[in-house]
C-alpha cells in the first residue's frame, strides 16, 4: 500500500502539472480565436468569457489521454532513472502488480473522459450554440464597433455608428444601408436599397420568441435604385429595423449536440452521425489503450535519461491521434464503411500494444505467463 499511495501521488502530480500546462497553452490559442473574431465583429464580445469557460471541459475530454500518456511516461522515466524501479523489481514487484500500480487512476481517468464526452460533450455544444443564437442573432447591436461599416452575416445590412453606449444599447451618429425585399418573396433586390440615418437610437427586444430590433429617431430614408437619380426621401420620428430573430437553431440537428442515446437510433442510416458515435467512444478507449502502451514505454533502461521515451512516444500519439480524426472524416463522407470505421486506429494501437508487451516481457510468451496476468 505504501507503494501504491507513493507511486498514484506522483502519478498524480505530473497528471495536474501537464494538463494545466498543455489547458493553458490551448485556451490561450482559443482566446486569442474569439477575440480576432469579436473584433472583426463576428461574435458579441460579451460573450466571449462565456464560451472559455466552456471551452474547459471540452478541451479536457480531447486533452486527458494526451496528458495521462505523457504523465505516466514521464513517472515511470522519473523512477527508472533514479533506478527505483529497479529495486521494486528486484523485490519482486511483478507485472501485475504493476497495473494495480496504475490501474486505479487509469480507471478514474478513462471514466472521467467518458462522462465528458458520451454526457457533457453535446451538453455543452448545446449551451455553446443557444448562446451564440441569442446574442448574436443577424446582426447584433453587441458586434457593430463604432466608426466601422461592418455587414451582418446574410450581407442584407451594411452599418456604421459613431458612438455607443458601455451595454451598446444606446447609439449616436447612425447609418444604415439595406436591401429592399421584393413583394411577395423572401428574396432580396441587390439593386435596390434602402439609407437610414439618424442622430441616436437604442436597441429592444420584443415578442415571444424575442428579436432584437434598432429604434432609431429623427433621421431620413432614402430609397432608390443603385445608379439611377430616382431617390425617394422621407422623414420618420421613430423607426424600427429588425436585426435578428429570437428563434434558436435546432441544436438537434447538429451532431456534435446531438444526445448519445440519439446518436444510436440515427447511426444506421447516417454516416455523420455513425462518425459522431465512434469518435465519443473512442476518447475513452484512446485514454485507457494509451496508458497500456505507457507502462512498458515508460521503463527504461540502466543510464538512460527519464525522458528518453518521450520523443517515441510522443510521435507514437500523434500518428494515432491523426489516424482518429482522418477515419472520422472518412466514415462521415462514406469513403470508409462504419465497421470498425474509427476502430481501425484502436485496432492498430492495440496491435502495437501486444507487440510491445511481447519483446518487453519474455514471460508472457508461455502460457504460464499469460495466466499470471
């Protein structure tokens, strides 16, 4: 028990350390993303916290079997080098005892990125995309930068202010070019266009589901076609110009916020959706093969330095981390059937794996061996 407490609290430790480290570096590139994005006027600034925060959990389910591969490589190069390891060995800490020694946190590890991925990965893709919905529907008043033409994302509306409020709800100096709507069609005349502008205006919301509409006051309209000297001018007191509509995207028709159990009934009859299944299984299976390979990977010879198998193993995880996401894309377009699909990387992980163990540990090649396992 000594030794299993001694060797899961240093397993432990570098588990925190690397994770933090490698989380850090990734929500660093991600804030740097969204913070491109929000100034460019894609996403609503104030969202921007909201979705790190998100960011989090999902960036764990893809980063712990990294991390607890690396962890445990470099644990187990830390007590070959300091030839720790080769005294338990020589007291007789055998190979199974060996996985009792991991076992524990490789277990909880393996179930903690199936509960990210299976439960908290469409959870959050959910929440991710009803947020970006409701602050950021057309053309949101929290994306116009002042003194900046900026186009909504359908490029229907062309806007510039020359002021706002801290909450953007209030504005000076606004401008405002749109296209005019054919009658009777949901089309739009790119020769046709309506200029707005006023001194101030304010951003409500009203209705169920509510859509955000800009009030603007004392301003004029100009209406006409492109190129042509036939202008309608008229003068308004108040005027309302609907930006976005309330109703959210059917997050269900997306497979990365789909349900798991839903994912079932659909990945018969949709390769997307055979893609999305195989791909939250295979973190979880990835996260447990991974720390079989570590434990034989890890132990090194006399005189070497702890961290000799890092550059292996290293390379090892990057080829088998490519081969997931290229099986994906190949069984999400059909150019790979769905059995085994993805299960084609785990099945030549695992093949190396046995090979590992077979060179690694004689013994296992008699059946005797094989039964002390």
């Amino acid at each position: 028990m000594l030794i299993f407490r001694y060797f899961n609290r240093e397993l432990l430790q570098s588990l925190v350390t690397v994770t933090l480290i490698i989380l850090i570096i990734f929500l660093g590139n991600q804030l740097v993303r969204y913070l491109n994005d929000a100034a460019a006027g894609e996403i609503a600034l104030g969202v921007v916290g909201k979705i790190m925060l998100l960011e989090i959990p999902y960036l764990l389910s893809l980063l712990l079997p990294l991390t607890f591969f690396l962890s445990l490589l470099l644990t187990l190069g830390r007590f070959s080098a300091d030839n720790e390891l080769l005294i338990l060995s020589a007291c007789g800490l055998s190979l199974p005892q060996q996985f009792r020694l991991i076992t524990t946190l490789l277990a909880t590890t393996t179930v903690l990125v199936a509960v990210l991925t299976l439960w908290g990965q469409p959870l959050i893709a959910t929440v991710r995309d009803e947020l970006l919905s409701t602050t950021n529907a057309g053309a949101s008043i929290d994306t116009i930068i002042p003194e900046k033409f900026q186009a909504d994302s359908t490029s229907h509306h062309v806007f510039y202010i020359n002021k706002s409020s801290v909450d953007h709800q209030h504005l000076q100096g606004i401008f405002m070019a749109e296209k005019r709507l054919i009658p009777n069609s949901n089309s739009y005349d790119d020769n046709q266009w309506n200029v707005v502008m006023a001194s101030r205006g304010e951003i409500i919301s009203k209705g169920i589901p509510a859509s955000q509409y800009l009030a603007i006051y004392n301003g004029h309209r100009y209406s006409g076609i492109a190129g042509t000297a036939n202008i309608e001018q008229a003068f308004f007191g108040s005027y309302q110009i609907l930006l976005g509509g309330g109703a959210l995207a059917d997050a269900s028709t997306q497979m990365d916020a789909m349900p798991t159990f839903a994912l079932f009934k659909l990945a018969k009859h949709n390769r997307l959706a055979a893609a999305e299944l195989q791909w939250r299984f295979s973190l979880p299976l990835a996260t447990f093969l991974l720390g079989l390979l570590a434990l034989p990977l890890g132990q090194l010879p006399p005189r070497q330095s702890r961290y000799a198998r890092l550059i292996s193993g290293i390379l090892i995880f990057i080829i088998y981390a490519n081969s997931l996401f290229l099986l994906r894309a190949w069984v999400g377009n059909g150019s790979l059937g769905r059995f085994p699909g993805i299960g084609w990387a785990h099945i030549s992980l695992l093949v190396l794996i046995i090979s590992v163990y077979w060179h690694k540990y004689p013994e296992l090649r008699t059946w005797r061996g094989l039964k002390t396992l």
